[in-house]
C-alpha cells in the first residue's frame, strides 16, 4: 500500500513540473528580452545626448558693396570695392545639455579684394586711389540649428576682430597730397550667417553657408618723404559664399 502511494505522489510531482516548465521558460524569455531592451537603451541613451564637436575647413568667395573710401573724412564717391577669394578654419560643440541645438564656434578666416577709384575731380579737388584689400578675420559665432539625422539646417550671428591690411597703397589727392607704403588696422567685425550641413557618414559631413560681414577700418598712413600721413578709412560690408567639409569627434 505505502508503495502504491509512493507511486501515485511521484507522478503527480512529475505532472506539476511539468505543467510549471513552460511558465519558468515564459519567465525566463521575459527576463532576458528586459535585459536585451536594457542594454539597447544603454547603448543607444549615450548617442543621443553625447556633445557634438567638429573641426572644418572652408574655402569662400566674396562680393563687397560699394563703400567711398575716405581720405581725412574727404570721400572718394567713385570707389569700387572688389571681391576676391580666401579661406578658413572653424572648431565648434554643440552641447548634449542643450539638446545640440544651439552651439558656439571660433572662426578664423581670410580674404583678398582690391579697391579702385579712378581719378575724378569734383569741388576743385582731383582724387584717385586704388590699393589691395586682404583681412584676417577671428570670430566667435553663436549658432542655431535643426539637428537632423542627414541634413541640419542653421542660422548664426558672430562678432569678433578683423583685420584689416592695405597693400600697395596709392593715394592721390590734389589738395592733401601723394599717400603710399602700406597700412594695417584692427577693428571691431561682425556678421550674419545661415548655411546647411549634411552628414556623409557618421564622422565627416560637408557644408556650405552665406554670411554677411560688416568692419569699419581706420589706417594711418605715411607720405612718400616718411612724415606722419593722414588718416584714411573704408566702412566694408561683404557678402560671402563658403563650402568646405569638416569632421565630428
């Protein structure tokens, strides 16, 4: 008798295991799926919010307004300011903490141009000048963008020191004189951008972008015997064109 009961207890422990087997299996899948969603997250939580930072180089091209070159405050109304080429440098972040959509950047950049005005006489006075523009340019820019997977458009506004360097200078003034050599000024610089950045791949991307530039220069100049010159200035506005590439790290 106690061995028909023995019998009868293993097998409905054995029909109990059995019927828990598939829950322990179910439990066992739902704890591992958790611990892969788990570690997905993890693995995709630092992309998401890690800090975008790049290096670029660029080249540009630019097209000045049409400003009078002024000799002691004297204007040259015929001055035609010339555009040239140049290139630059940018390192920017955009932070994680403001969700990579506002970013600072340092720019540095350069430009050449030339300015012309043929000789004219009006008032009585005869003036000419014609003389090569280059400037060099360090900004800092604060910046504005959509931060999509592909492309990501933005806007900016920066300010920073220009300067500015007039080569093979050529003043001629009937009433103030002959003004050459060269001259360098540092002024106060500003400017307006927006441009559109699309992503190659997950570190290189390309670039291209308008900006409006704005630098009042001041140079002091010599005459031809070394004497202490006057004054001379141009109030410059550009626009310019850029695409360059750059890389994420």
């Amino acid at each position: 008798m106690k061995s028909v009961y023995s019998c009868l207890a293993v097998v409905l422990l054995a029909g109990l295991l059995a019927q828990a087997h598939p829950a322990f299996l179910l439990a066992a899948d739902s704890a591992s799926s958790a611990t892969k969603s788990s570690t997905v997250s993890a693995e995709v939580k630092p992309d998401e919010t890690k800090t975008d930072m790049y290096i670029s180089l660029y080249v540009q091209g630019s097209r000045p307004l049409n400003r009078p070159a002024r000799l002691q405050e004297d204007p040259f109304t015929n001055t035609d300011v010339q555009g040239g080429l140049g290139g630059g440098l940018k390192i920017g972040f955009f932070p994680a903490f403001a969700g990579r959509y506002l970013g600072l950047e340092a720019e540095l950049s350069g430009l050449d141009g030339k300015v012309n005005a043929p000789t004219a006489t009006s008032g009585g006075v005869t003036r000419s000048t014609n003389f090569r523009l280059q400037s060099i340019n360090a900004m800092a820019n604060v910046l504005l963008r959509y931060p999509g997977e592909t492309i990501q458009p933005y806007i900016g506004v920066g300010a920073g020191l220009s300067g500015g360097f007039a080569r093979d200078l050529n003043f001629q003034h009937s009433t103030i004189g002959v003004v050459h050599e060269n001259a360098a000024d540092g002024a106060f610089a500003y400017q307006f951008l927006g441009g559109v950045r699309a992503n190659v791949t997950d570190r290189l991307f390309l670039f291209t972008e308008y900006k409006y530039f704005v630098a009042n220069y001041q140079w002091e100049s010599e005459f031809t015997d070394g004497s202490r010159g006057p004054s001379f200035t141009l109030n410059y506005r550009t626009h310019i064109i850029a695409g360059g590439v750059g890389m994420t790290f």
